[in-house]
C-alpha cells in the first residue's frame, strides 16, 4: 500500500514581506543546495510562467529536508553549500517568494510519482504551474520522468516548463555538483562566478590554542560541518562582524605545523582587535592563497604569514 501523502510534513516559509496564502502557488521543484545562477534561471522561468497564467500565487520552491543524497547515503558526509538556515535567505535573492520544504524520510522515499503530483501537488498545493530542470525525476524508483510530468500536468490542469542546463559566460554549466568540485581544489573564482555570489560559512566564533595570538596573528576560530569539502589552504576572506564586514585572511585545514587536528577554520581579521568569542559571524570566501604546509620554523611560518596578508588585501582592494 502506498504511504499517504497527506502524512507529508512541509514547513512553508514566506520569504518577502508579504504572506499572502499559498492558493495556486507556481512551484518550482528542486534541491536548490547553493542557490546559483542556474537556480535563479528556474526561478526566472517560474516567474514568467506566473506571470502568463490566470490568478497564479507566489513563486515558491519546492525543496527537501534533508537533502535526499543523505537519506540514501547516510554513512557518507555530504558537501552542503548553504546550511538549512542560509538557505530562505538565498533562495529570495533569486527570486523565490516563499519556501515549501518537504521532510525527505522513509514515507516521501516509498511514495509514487502518481500520487506525488495527485495527492502532493494538485490536492495539498493545488499548483498552478510547475517547472523542473530538463532531467528532472521524482517518485520512487525516479519512475516519474520529464514525459511523465508533462502528461500529469495537462490531466490535472497545471501548466509545466522545463529548464535546460544554464551555462555561464565560460561556457561551464552550472550546477551544485561543479560547485562543490571547484570549492573542493580550492578554485572559489570559479565557484563564486557559478554561485553569482561568494561562498560564505556561518558559525560561532570558538576558543581554540591560541597560537596565532603567540605568533602575531590572533585568529576567530569556527569549526565547520564536519562534510565540508573545501580545499585546506589559506584563503582571502571577508568576516562579517555585528554586520560590518572586515578583510581578513583564513587558514582552514589541519595545521600541520602544530597539531595535525580536526578542520577547523581561522581567520585573521585585519586591522582588527576585539573580543569575538560567541560571536556568530559570517566568512566569505574571495580568493585562495596557497595550500597547507609544514615550515622548518616558526620564523618562516611568519614570514609567510605576513606575505599572506599583504596578498590577501591586494586580492580584497579588487573585489
């Protein structure tokens, strides 16, 4: 017997100021984990359709909680580009006006792609339009295929798009997956020109064993989710302080000249002292430096430092 998808949890979250009832929503359907250019071109064409149907209501995001590549791989770490919180935020800079985010469990794994569009989109949503990417799949077993879609939408009476692949200016496709692969060596200009914006991490600034404060450079350490794929190396970054962003320079890795520990993030703040410790604070990445390395001494590991900073403002004066 198939789970009911009436027993589906969904979260609606308004993005605007506005929170006009979710009646006919135009809903595009998708993970959404980085909010990229190619997002935003789903979001663009779910906004024209919008605007050429009858009494369409908000242009809403249809997304999953936890990403579904957790739910079938649990035992492996995942590379999130925005945490569950950042994500409302990017989503409406894309334009998105409201969020519906479905519990991805056992229930919403096992339920068909019949009764997905019947009981999920037409009954409980009552969608006036959908728009998916071009290889869009849904259901269990990914039996509800592109042609599938399009023939559900025209016997329940929503109208449905599909978006090709959105390439950039280089040429590159642009998805979540070459984005985590561009983060992962490091290369954040290609990254952040895929995302439209730079990769940023959030988190609250912790005590670490305050070496850098030994060395000259105290640093704001943040440990990151532990399915982090960014190169370890030395970067140069922006620190979003009581909402003030600052220049800085960020090591994230493991420290090989001291303790070879967990990741962990750490940022000199530039021309900046001040006691940050509990402080949430936001870290955009803008340029990489150079990898992690061990030096023969504490000297040269200065030296390379201060050649650090003055790279990472000259990298900084040209964002």
């Amino acid at each position: 017997m198939e789970p009911s998808t009436g027993s589906l949890a969904i979260n609606l979250i308004f993005l605007g100021k506005d929170r006009e009832p979710l009646v006919r929503p135009v809903l595009a359907i998708g993970n959404f984990d980085g909010a990229h250019r190619g997002h935003e071109a789903v979001a663009a064409a779910a906004r024209t359709l919008a605007a050429g149907l009858r009494q369409a209501g908000p242009v809403t995001a249809l997304s999953f909680e936890p990403h579904p590549r957790t739910f079938f791989q649990p035992h492996r770490l995942f590379f999130r580009l925005n945490s569950p919180e950042e994500r409302p935020k990017r989503l409406a800079s894309i334009g998105f006006e409201a969020l519906a985010l479905l519990a991805f469990d056992a229930r919403l794994a096992a339920t068909s792609a019949e009764d997905f569009v019947q009981h999920l989109l037409v009954e409980r949503l009552g969608a006036a339009g959908v728009v998916v990417g071009h290889d869009f799949h849904f259901g269990k077993g990914r039996q509800g295929t592109p042609e599938f879609l399009a023939e559900a939408g025209r016997r329940h009476g929503f109208a449905v798009r599909f978006v090709e692949p959105y390439r950039d200016e280089t040429g590159a496709i642009v998805s979540s997956s070459a984005i985590r692969q561009a983060l992962s060596e490091g290369d954040v200009a290609t990254a952040n020109r895929m995302l439209g914006y730079a990769y940023a991490v959030a988190g609250e600034v912790i005590h670490g064993a305050k070496r850098g404060r030994e060395l000259g450079y105290p640093t704001a350490n943040i440990a990151l989710p532990s399915g982090n794929g960014l190169r370890h190396g030395i970067y140069a970054v922006r620190i979003e302080i009581d909402g003030e962003p600052r220049a800085g320079v960020a090591s994230f890795g493991r420290r090989p000249m001291f303790d070879n520990g967990a990741p962990l993030l750490e940022v000199f703040v530039i021309d900046f002292s001040g006691d940050l410790y509990g402080k949430r604070v936001t870290v955009s990445f803008e340029g990489f430096l150079r990898g992690e390395e061990r030096f023969d001494s504490l000297e040269a590991l200065i030296l390379q430092m201060d050649a650090d900073q003055t790279e990472a403002r000259r990298i900084l004066s040209q964002h």
